[in-house]
C-alpha cells in the first residue's frame, strides 16, 4: 500500500523533541522526505550538538511514524547535528571561524564560575561540537591549569596570530599561556581590555561552532568591551543560592540586558552538599536562589549543581568532571545544562549578516 510525503509531513507534527518542547521536523529542519510506495527516506537536522539524542530521537519518530501509518514499509531515517550562527548585538560582526559566542558570568568572585565553563565547554565538546574557551580573566586565569596545560605556550605560524592550544579536544586561549605563572597583571582597565580584544581576534579559532568565554567576576572594563565590541551570542548567569551571591548575579544579569545581550540562562553552582560518609544533604548556601531570579526576570533556569569535594580536585589536577568521570552523576548534570545552553541558542534568530551583500557608494 502507498502512501503520500503529506501523510508523513502530518505524521511528523505530532513527534516533538523532548529537549526543545517543539515538532521536530518543521520547515528547514526538515531537509530530505521521500517517498516510495510504501518505503520512506527521511533526513531530519536538530541545531544543536546531540550525539548522545540521536538514536532516543530516531526511535521516538519511527515509533511515532509507524503508529500514525502501519502501512509504512522500509524506513531510511537519518537524524544530524547542525550548529549553526546566530543572533548577536546590532552592529558587531561575527568573529572569523566562530559561530556563537557564550560569555559565562557571575556577578562575584568565588562562585566556581570558571569550573562551571570549562566543565560546559568539555560538555558541548562531548556531544560533537567543535568548541573553543577563551579565558578573559586576565587578572587571574584558571584555565590552563584546569585544563592541565598551564606548561604550554601558543604557537604563531605567520607572526602575527596564534594558533589556540587544545585541550581534551577543545581549542583554548588564555594569557596564562603568556606569562609566568607567578607574575602579576598590575595592569589598568585598558591595557587588560587590549590583551582580551588581541586574544579574541588574534587567535586561529578553527570553525568553533560555540566559543565559551570564561568571564571575570564584576561588571567592569572587561565586561562592557566584550558587550559592546564582541559579537556575543548570549550570556550564562553562574551563582550559589547564598542572598549575597544572588545581589551580585542580578547586577552582572542586569547589564548584559542593558546592552542588548540575551540571557540564555541560570546556573545555580553548590546547590546541594551530600556527606560523603553518612549520605545527608544540606543546602549549606541556601536554597532556591537561581530559580528566583529565573522566575523574576522570565529566563531560563538551565539547573543545579552540587558542592562536590571532587568537582574541585578534577579541575585542580586538569582533568575536570566532565572528561574525568563521564558517566558520573555531576558529568550528567553537566551535559543536561549544556544541552539545555545549547537549545536554547538554537531556537534564537540566525544571524542572516552573511547574506547581505556589501553595498558600497561611490562618486561617479
């Protein structure tokens, strides 16, 4: 018995992807339906990294297809990942070989922020993107240490660029690959502002479909260049539920909106502390913090994480959660933020600038 590529397209909008809550297939996602009598080839495209949904998402559409159609023969059913660029601040230009830039911030210091963005990035890595971290602490990176590359310096093959180092397969940059490390960066607003926009621009990202950019603590110099200059995708909020910590995300979520950067969501870190030796949980900073401000400002909570003794001696000994205890809990927590991070840049507008031609005016 035959049957028609409308009965599939009707079929496949009652499928919907469990992580984005929306059809799975619609519009240009879906890039190849045929049908042969009763036989259907189907290639559908997610945008975001999904190597661990693929084979959960093609299940739930062939299980569906074929109860909305028995007479459906051979299915030829192919789901892949495509990130591609999106949205940023009116005016600013995408970065050469970077599609997304994702700041990760905290409105204070001490709040396992940079923990928090290496652990993401080795996530979104995980699941088959290609990503860079750029570490724009200049006044105290963390990066090559918990990466466990700290001894390395960066390579510039024309003299003029540098070529990012790589880590657990991810790109990095950092001025801790520049300095000693026990030198002081007694430096004033502008000159960390330069080494930061030279980082950016002067490194060889290669085609990096998310660039996650490890913040400073605060809302200075640094933080006001990378919104105004820097093609951001949108920012990631890291706090603990502890009330001090709360008034200093507000502040740091507060001017990302007042210049125009979307927040793609909240992290809440040390939510939780579980005695190793006798299993009681304890909200030591707090309770419901993240949520909170989630709810006041109508953004997305991305999740929780616990205060965890080994999530700090991983990412001491350069080897952090996500690569050294994949199938742990804390790893798992990690990669759902992530995913959630990631779809949720990917129901953003695309970035449509490279379409436009460059209209020059001349005298004639």
């Amino acid at each position: 018995m035959s049957i028609t590529a409308e009965q599939v397209t009707e079929a496949l909008k009652a499928v919907k992807d469990p992580n984005t809550a929306r059809e799975i297939a619609p519009g240009r996602s879906l890039k190849v339906l045929d049908v042969s009598g009763p036989d259907v080839t189907l290639e559908i495209e997610v945008g975001y990294p999904a190597k661990s949904q693929i084979e959960p998402l093609k299940r739930l559409v062939e299980s569906s297809l074929r109860e909305a159609l028995p007479e459906i023969g051979r299915l030829d059913l192919a789901i892949r990942s495509h990130v591609v660029a999106h949205a940023v601040q009116h005016g600013v230009k995408l970065l050469p070989g970077v599609k997304n830039i994702i700041a990760v911030a905290s409105g204070k210091g001490g709040v396992g922020k940079s923990t928090t963005a290496v652990n993401l990035a080795l996530a979104l890595a995980a699941e088959g993107a290609r990503v860079g971290v750029l570490d724009a602490d200049i006044y105290g990176p963390s990066q090559p240490q918990m990466l466990g590359i700290g001894d390395q310096r960066p390579e510039s093959l024309d003299g003029k660029t540098m070529e990012p180092l790589v880590a657990h397969g991810v790109q990095v940059m950092s001025i801790g690959f520049l300095i000693d490390i026990e030198t002081p960066m007694v430096w004033r607003g502008p000159m960390a502002t330069q080494a930061l926009k030279q980082m950016l621009t002067e490194t060889n990202w290669k085609e990096v479909d998310y660039l996650v950019v490890d913040m400073p603590p605060g809302t200075g110099d640094i933080q006001l260049t990378l919104s105004q200059s820097v093609p951001v995708t949108g920012a990631v909020i890291v706090t603990t539920p502890q009330d001090i910590a709360l008034l200093d995300a507000r502040k740091g979520l507060k001017m990302f909106e007042k210049v125009g950067i979307p927040i793609i969501g909240v992290v809440e870190n040390m939510s939780i502390h579980v005695c190793s030796n006798c299993g009681h949980a304890e909200h030591v900073f707090g309770q419901g913090g993240g949520r909170r401000i989630c709810d006041d400002y109508g953004i997305p909570f991305l999740g929780d994480l616990p205060l965890d003794l080994a999530i700090r001696e991983r990412a001491d000994s350069g080897a952090p959660t996500v690569v050294s205890d994949p199938d742990g809990k804390v790893a798992e927590a990690y990669r759902e933020i992530a995913r959630r991070m990631a779809v949720t840049v990917a129901l953003k507008a695309r970035d449509m600038t490279s379409r436009f031609p460059n209209i020059v005016v001349q005298n004639t």
